[in-house]
C-alpha cells in the first residue's frame, strides 16, 4: 500500500511538471520579452582604437518594473601580465512600466581581440539580458569626422584626412556629454544647426574637447536665425545680425589655390568677429574666421559648404585641407607605444623608492641606549654585591625591560606598519594657456600591508580611469569593477599582501589661471593672476638652469617674477641631467616624507619637458602645489594611511 502511495506521488509530480514548468516560463518571458535594448558602441558603430568611446545603452520597459544593474565588460591584454583581465563597468538601473531610459559609459578600446559584453542582472543577481559585440565588425577609420546637420550635405570633409577618413552623421541628442566622448573625434561640425539645440554640458563638454586639442568647424546655413542664439558665441568669435549675398569665389584662391567659377551668386551670412583672425573676406564681408583655442583650433565659414557652388568646386576640398591641416595617417606602432602604460612610466615609481618608515634621529636613539645599557648593567653589577637579594634585583631588572619597552614603542613607533593599506595619490594640474581649463591626470596606488578587498571611492567627476599594471603582477588577479551612480566606486579591489594595485586617471576642470609675459632680451618677465579658487602654494618659475620662487598666491591675488637666461646658458646633453636634482632639491630641502615626495615629482616632471623636444628654451615653466587633490579619494576597510600631493604646471611660450 504505502509503495503504492509513493508510485501515485512519482506519478502526479510528473504529470504537474510540465504545468509548473510552463508557469514559470510564462512569469519570466514576458519581463524580457517587453524589455527592449539598444547597444551603441563609438558613433553609429564607427571606433577608434587607442581612444576613449561613448558607449550606450538604451533601455524600454514596456513589462513589469525592472531593477537591477547593469554592466560592461571588456577583456584586456597587457604587457608583463600572462592572460586578460576584465575591466567591468557599471550601473544601477531603475526601469518602472513605460518608460524609457538610456545609459552611457566610456571605454578605452585598445584591440579587438575580445568581445564586448553586455549584461542586465537583477537584484537577486539572476541575468535578464546578455549580449557579445564583436568589435572586428566594427569600422575603424584613421580620421573620424562627426557632423550635425539637418541634412547629409558636408561630405567633402572626407578630403581634409590624407588617410582613410569616415564622416558619421549623428544627431544632437547623440553628442557626448563628457569631453573624453569626443575623444576618438578629429574633426567636429555643425551645419545649420542652433546652439539652442545643445544642452549646457554638451557645449561645456565641446569647450573643453577643443581646449585639448579638438577642431570645430561651423558652417553658415539658409536659416541665418539659427546663428543668433547666444552659445553660438561661446564657441566661435562671431555675432550674426543676417544674410548677405556675395557674387564671387575669389577671395578663396589664395587658400585654395584654385580659380573659382565665374558668375556665382550665393548668400552667406552677415557676421561681426569678435575674436580670432579673418582668413578670407569680400567687399567688407567676413567669409572665414579662425581663432585658436588652447590646443585646439575653431573655423566659421560664413557660407553654405552643401550648397553650390561648392558641391561641384574642386576647392572645395583643398579648402578644408587648407583650414583643417592633418599628419599623415596615423603611426600605429607609436599608437601602441603609447598605450603601454607601465609602471615606471608613472608618477607612483619614484614615490615608492622613497624612503617609507621614519627612523629617529642619531642623538635620540644614542641617548636611549645609553640609558638602556647604563641600567641594565648597573642591575648586573649589583647581583655580585654581597649582601644584595637576587630576587629583588631579578625584578628590577624585569621592570626596566617591561619600562625601556613601552619607551621605545613610544619614542620609535613606525605607524606605517600599524596600518592595513597605504595610499598614494599623485595629481597632475595641466594649466591649457589662454582657455579657462587644465587637465588633470591622478595617478593611484594602493599599497596593502595584508591579504585584502577594499573598495576605493573617488568623489571626482568626468574623469576616465585605466589599470596600470604593477611589477610583480604575474600571478596576481588584476581583474576590477567600477561602478558608477552618485559617484565612483571600484569595488572589491583584491590586493595580496605587500601588493600593489595601481590606477590612472584623466580629467578636465575650471582652472582659470591668467598670466603675462613681457620678454626683453635675455630678461623675461612673467605676471601670474590667480582667479581658480584656490591657494597655491610653493609657486616657482623655471626656464633652464633658473629658478625664482613667487612664494604663495592665494585666490584673487597676483604675483610676478623675472628670469634672466642667454641662450648660451641652455645647454645640450648631458649636463640636463643634473637640473632636475638641483632645481628639485632648491625647492625642497626637507627629509620629511611631503618634501621629499614633491622633489620626486619635480625631478620626474623636469626630466618629461627635459625630453619634449628643442623647444625648452622658449619656454618658461609655472610651478605650483594645492592644499588638496582634484579628486577626493577615500579607502574602506580598515585603517588606511594616505600620502597625496597635487602639482599644478604650465608651460607658458615665449
């Protein structure tokens, strides 16, 4: 009877599964199914290796609510390290019914080796959505142009690139909000498109793209109200008051080369500079405006480039070449060169050599010996006394250790030891001459005295970040996560004992830093104004063999020093080498550890320009030092001992 019962079971257990099967199946198919997404690698699936690219994900949930995170995962091979590590992005996700979102992430792409993998999980971990994007179908063209236009109608810029060059037409909900998203761009443009289009940190992200080096081009259009809006300014020298027409091509030849059609009647618009220099213009007509920006170059054009005449002139193309002048195609072994970012190509390599543990002074430590050894041997000598109780004498001796022992834990205490991680922080303020910004770059190092996970919080915004890897890292896991909501998290970070973990960092910031150079012959008289809102301290300048020292400027004030240096005084070869350990060690003659972190960077710094090229000696160097770091960085768990130092720099040309 009872086997009969146990058979029944089996029987109804087998028959019910299938039903609780398909119930299942009908619980989970629909949240996916209604939950669409949309993968966006570069700009319209157009890379660059070697370069930061916007990658997007838009999500439509048309299902249940969906929370969870989402995550991008990018294999890397480095060199020094045997096999890829994963570098994994990520974020929250918060997708009630109905709605629409879209999230974006920036990547280094240096290969194509490995996929990129999407992956949705929810809350309990369970994965909603995977998908892999082979990058080897992806295009990766030498020159990436990007235009936004209300019309396909600049093609002709494919001639500026002498390699193989890709013009993409996105739209301007598409352009990055970050500066490191226009990355991979060589060559922006806008046709008969209104600023007002825009958002603030869209043309804040611009501004600075073209601070670093980036080119704008803004072409005239038939709605010359598209021109009025008031960012227009904010990134070309012009203001437009309307239309005017203009009857030949001439005043192009002499950048072009070419004669232009005869009989020609086009509009352009009517623009006042307001900066920059004029290029080309006919009969009191601005046609071109240049103005260079930083590092970076902006043209207007006051006419139509996707109207004729210009779409069947053949100067238009040399036109662009003239304005927009490229290298050759790029070096890719210099490329690769480049992204080998090793460890003694950083700034934590001579921070470590430093000299770590604080020993006490000579006089110090001979004054405790000498008491150490004048007590215990006054006990000694006391145990051969007749009459003397060695058991006594036994105790004072075991009280003089246990005393002489809490001294010296006192008096020579190494707290370095006592902590579980030590920090190093090291930031780089590159002042950008006549803009409002400066690059900073923060370079990482986690130094854990155990076996340990810790999680790094950085409280700086729009900054890209990379692993470097250390020395002694072949057996080690260099696999990380960086998670991004209200700030930047890479969680989870694995550090054996005694390892290191090391990272590197880039950004853009407001630094508004005004100078003046006056030079009269071999004297060079350099004004510094400082609008930042911050103090900066321990300010120099050098130039060569020179050094003079501004002292502190607080925010607000200014301060003015001068140089004297003939040209016989810059020497060649070896001799360099020895500046950067003088000039370093004029600036900071302390033994502490701050001084003699900041005479590291000094010396690293000086022998970076030292090896720039020939052009040192038209340059002058402002060196300065801030409180605090651009980027606030803390380490959780345990206790963490840190060591920052943050160098602000600019090369001023003379």
């Amino acid at each position: 009877m009872r086997q009969r019962g146990v058979r029944g079971g089996v029987i109804v257990a087998l028959l019910l599964f299938p039903v609780f099967h398909a119930a299942a199946v009908v619980d989970t198919a629909p949240a996916s199914a209604r939950l669409e997404v949309e993968e966006t690698v570069g700009f319209r699936e157009t890379i660059k290796i070697g370069k930061w690219l916007p990658v997007t994900v838009t999500l439509k949930n048309t299902g249940p609510p969906v929370r969870g995170l989402l995550t991008v995962e990018l294999s890397t091979l480095s060199e020094g390290y045997p096999r890829p590590y994963t570098t994994t992005l990520s974020q929250t996700v918060d997708l009630p019914t109905q709605s629409r979102k879209r999230h974006t992430f920036v990547l280094l792409l240096r290969d194509f080796t490995h996929p990129l993998v999407f992956r949705l999980t929810d809350r309990a971990g369970a994965e909603v959505y995977r998908r892999e994007i082979d990058l080897r179908g992806l295009t990766s063209p030498d020159r990436l142009i990007l235009v936004l236009s209300d019309e396909p109608a600049l093609d002709s810029l494919a001639a500026v690139a002498p390699g193989k060059g890709r013009i993409v037409h996105i739209s301007p909900d598409e352009l990055p909000t970050r500066w490191d998203g226009l990355d991979a761009v060589d060559l922006l443009a806008f046709r008969n498109l209104s600023p007002g289009a825009l958002r603030p940190d869209q043309a804040h992200a611009i501004r600075q793209w073209v601070a670093r080096g980036g080119r704008l081009l803004v072409t005239g259009g038939p709605n010359w109200s598209h021109y009025t809006h008031p960012g227009l300014r904010e990134l070309v020298p012009i203001r437009v008051t309307g239309l005017v027409e203009v009857t030949s091509l001439q005043a192009l030849e002499p950048l072009t080369g070419i004669t232009g059609p005869p009989g020609v009647r086009f509009p352009i618009l009517r623009a006042e500079p307001t900066g920059g220099r004029i290029l080309a213009s006919d009969e009191g007509h601005t046609l071109i405006v240049v103005e260079e920006q930083g590092r970076g170059r902006v043209v207007f054009v006051a006419f139509d480039p996707g109207r004729a005449p210009f779409t069947a002139w053949t100067g238009t193309a040399a036109l662009w070449k003239a304005l927009f002048p490229f290298d050759d195609p790029p070096n890719y072994w210099q490329l690769r060169l480049s992204l080998r970012e090793t460890f003694e190509e950083t700034w934590i390599a001579p921070a470590l050599q430093l000299p770590l543990l604080t020993f006490p002074s000579h006089l110090l430590l001979a004054v405790f010996l000498v008491l150490y050894a004048s007590t215990i041997g006054f006990f000694f000598w006391r145990l051969g006394l007749p009459g003397t109780l060695p058991r006594e004498t036994w105790l004072l001796i075991a009280l003089a250790l246990g005393t002489f022992s809490v001294a010296a834990h006192l008096l020579f205490r190494e707290r370095h030891i006592e902590q579980d991680a030590i920090l190093f922080e090291i930031s780089g303020v590159d002042v950008i001459p006549s803009t409002r910004f400066a690059e900073v770059e923060t370079h990482l190092a986690l130094l854990s005295t155990r076996k340990q996970s810790y999680d790094m919080h950085l409280a700086g915004r729009g900054f890209a970040w990379l692993q470097i890897v250390p020395p002694p890292a072949r057996e080690l896991d260099l696999d990380w996560h960086l998670s991004r909501n209200d700030s930047l998290t890479i969680k989870q970070l694995w550090v054996p004992g005694w390892g290191l973990r090391i990272f590197k960092g880039k950004g853009m910031t407001d630094f508004p830093l005004e100078t003046r150079v006056l030079r009269e012959a071999d004297s060079v008289m350099i004004r510094v104004t400082n609008k930042t809102g911050f103090l900066l301290r321990d300010c120099w300048l050098w130039r060569g063999p020179r050094l003079v020292s501004l002292g502190d400027i607080d925010d607000g004030e200014e301060a003015e020093g001068t140089l004297t240096l003939s040209s016989g005084e810059v020497p060649r070869g070896f001799p360099q080498a020895r500046w950067e350990k003088d000039l370093a060690h004029d600036m900071f003659k302390g033994r502490e550890i701050q001084p003699l972190l900041k005479r590291a960077i000094v010396e690293r710094v000086m022998q970076e320009i030292l090896r720039s090229g020939p052009g040192l000696p038209n340059h002058v160097t402002f060196i300065a030092w801030l409180d605090r770091p651009p980027v606030a960085v803390s380490v959780t768990p345990g206790a963490i001992a840190s060591h920052r130092a943050t160098m602000v720099r600019m090369r001023l040309p003379l």
